[in-house]
C-alpha cells in the first residue's frame, strides 16, 4: 500500500508529461507555424542564408543545418553563442532574412522532455523517476497477480474481472475500476516502462555495460567521422614512424594541417547532395569537426543524418570535404539487434513506431495509469485508519 502511495504522485506527473510529449511533432510544428509556407521568391542559397547568420553572430560557433522539410519553410542554424551563451536555434526565410532565434531548451516539448525525466531536479530527479518505474514495475506485476481469478468453470463470473461492477456500491465499483483497468493496460504500461529505462542513469548505464562487454555493437563496422579519417592517419604515422618521436610529431603537425584546411566542398555542395537522399525529417546538415549531439566531433567529413522520432527510418551520411563522395553510409538496418529492440522500444515509448496510431495507444495507455491512480487514491482513502 505504502509503495503504491509513494509511486502515485509520480505516475500522474509522468503520465500527464508523457501525454503531452507524445505530440512533440505536433508541438513543435505549432511552434514553427510562422517559420513555414514563407515567399519563396528571391529566394537564396543555404551558404547564404548561414551568412546572414555569421554576420548577425559573428562569434557563434556553426554546429548544424536543418533543411527546410517543405518548399517555403524556413531553414533552421543551429549554432553556440559565445562566452557560455548556450545554443541559438536561427530560423532563416527563403529570401535570407533572419525571423526568429529561440533558445532550444525552451521549447515546449524541451520543458516537458525534463520535467518527464528529471522532475527538474538534476541527477536526483533522474534517480527518483528510475526508482519510481521500478517500483511500477512490481506494482504491476503483484497487481496482475491480486487480480488473478481464484476460481474457474463454467460458473466463472467475469464482472469485477473483465469489466468493473457499477451496480455493487461505491467501494466495489472504486476497486473494480482499479483492477480492471490494470488489467487491461497492463501489456502495454510494461512495455512503455521497460522501454525507458535505457534513459536512466543506472540502469541505462547497467544497459551500455553490458552492449560493451558483450560485443553488441553495430554489425557492419563503423567508421565514424571521429575516428575515421583522423584515425587512418594516425594508423600510417605510427606504421612508418616507428619509434622516432618527432617524425610522429612532424606527421600528425602535417595532418592537422590538411584537416584544418578550408573544405572544398561547401554547404551549398552538400545541400545538393542531401536533397536527392529523401531523408525523413528533420534532417540535418553538420559540417566538419562540428561537435555531435552525441560522441566526439564529427572529424574531416560533412555529416547529414535524420533524426526522426522513428529511429527505424533514421540515416547517416558522411561525405569527403573536398570531393562530396560518400565516406560512410549507414540506417537502421545496420544496427545490432540489441540497438534494433532498444530503439523500437524508445520509437514506441515517444509514439512515433507507426504514427498516430502508436499516439493514441501512448495516450490511451497514459490516461488508465492515471485511472489506476486515482482509484488507488479512493480506495487508500476509505480504508485509511481513522484517527481517534
């Protein structure tokens, strides 16, 4: 009783969270409402238009682009304002005029994302909400377990099983109501739960443990741009170096010289390229060296990925800087299995696996964790010891 108590308060608030950010799409569409179906005449390129951005910020740091998803809507500059002045999200018109700059932690489905994951609290918070789907976790099972029906037959009654009894009084129908729902929301509440846990500190960590030590990692060999080309270098200086000291250090010096040069191939050049992939929105164009979301710097090649809520649909691109040819290429399908059942757990857990379908089961599955909760409340109050 004490345990689901404590686990009601944070099933409501994830609940109602979770809710809402399964619509992130939507969310962050309506957010953009006035950044889309723009003039498109006079309109300029993509090196243009992060001009117009360099000169209104000209000691940001370019982290990204984002193509525009249809003709008409305006690209997005992802950049770093200096001096720990956090990010800026730029929204550049057709025509190469700046329309908005938003701070990207303050978007609508940003805030609920922390609120979900932390309580707003940090690494506590984090550690609260883990704590807190564990114990969901068994509560659901020990439910399954209460609700499981003591007698079979022919003469079996299902009412207070498969359906609540509403003719029975207020306490009977309070607890049917309770497990009844648990019942049947119980598949899906598991699955939600179980699939985010990988987000979480210890058991996520526990979760990249294991990947690491027992080899799962994606099946084709990956060649990232932070090792890559960088890392191919090295391999030929310590080959051909040996043990002579300022050879190697002469080589890597030369090396870093190379990679500090000027692209030949400029965003214009990639966003050609980009526009005959079809990539799911949002795709994003980063150049070289540009830091990853993820990892270490992209290194000596331009990035274009999509980062779609749906990770089977999500693609990454790595072209050489000075001749656009494809470095590296990969999808979902390259993926280890256990990536594969990670990420169609995290596509499900936000409501993206197959459209507004998965929301509305995200939905759905939302609002009976609150029924239970509320139930549990009623039933804790009417048998709650009166004080004397």
């Amino acid at each position: 009783m004490w345990a689901g108590l404590f686990l009601i308060p944070f099933i409501i608030l994830l609940s109602l969270t979770g809710s809402i950010y399964l619509f992130k799409p939507q969310l962050d569409r309506w957010e953009e409402r006035d950044m889309r179906g723009l003039n498109t005449e006079n309109s300029v390129s993509a090196e243009a238009q992060l001009s117009v951005v360099m000169k209104q910020y000209p000691d940001a740091q370019f982290h990204s682009y984002r193509l525009p998803e249809n003709k008409g809507d305006a690209a997005m500059v992802h950049v770093a304002l200096p001096h720990n002045g956090g990010m800026r999200d730029i929204y550049v018109s057709p025509a190469g005029d700046i329309i908005a700059s938003h701070d990207p932690e303050k978007r609508i489905s940003a805030t609920v994302a922390r609120i979900h994951g932390s309580l707003l609290l940090g690494k506590f918070g984090s550690i609260l909400v883990e704590i807190a789907a564990i114990f969901a976790i068994m509560m659901i099972l020990s439910g399954i377990y209460l609700w499981w029906p003591r007698t079979a037959g022919r003469h079996q009654h299902y009412a207070g099983i498969l359906w609540p009894r509403l003719k029975n009084g207020v306490r009977i129908f309070w607890r049917d109501l309770h497990a009844v729902t648990g019942f049947w929301v119980a598949g899906l509440a598991l699955i939600l739960l179980f699939s985010g846990l990988p987000w979480t500190d210890n058991v996520g960590a526990g979760i990249k443990y294991i990947r690491a030590q027992m080899g799962w990692v994606d099946a084709k060999p990956q060649n990232w741009s932070g090792g890559g080309i960088k890392e191919n270098v090295d391999m030929h200086v310590d080959a051909h170096g040996g043990h002579d000291h300022d050879a190697m250090l002469k080589a890597q010096a030369e090396a870093k010289k190379i990679r500090d040069l000027p692209p030949k191939k400029g965003l214009n050049d990639i966003v050609i390229l980009a526009s005959k992939e079809n990539m799911p929105f949002p795709a994003i164009i980063q150049p070289p060296h540009a830091p990853a979301r993820f990892g270490p710097p992209n290194g000596d090649v331009w990035k274009l990925s999509s980062e779609a809520q749906n990770r089977t649909l999500n693609r990454t691109i790595l072209y050489d800087k000075n001749s656009g040819a494809i470095v590296k290429e990969s999808s979902f399908a390259d993926k280890h299995i256990a990536d594969k059942i990670i990420n169609y757990g995290i596509a499900w857990h936000e409501g993206q696996l197959f459209g507004w379908i998965n929301q509305l089961i995200g939905l759905f599955t939302a609002l009976a964790l609150i029924t239970i909760s509320i139930s549990g409340i009623k039933m804790w109050w009417r048998k709650r010891p009166k004080s004397k």
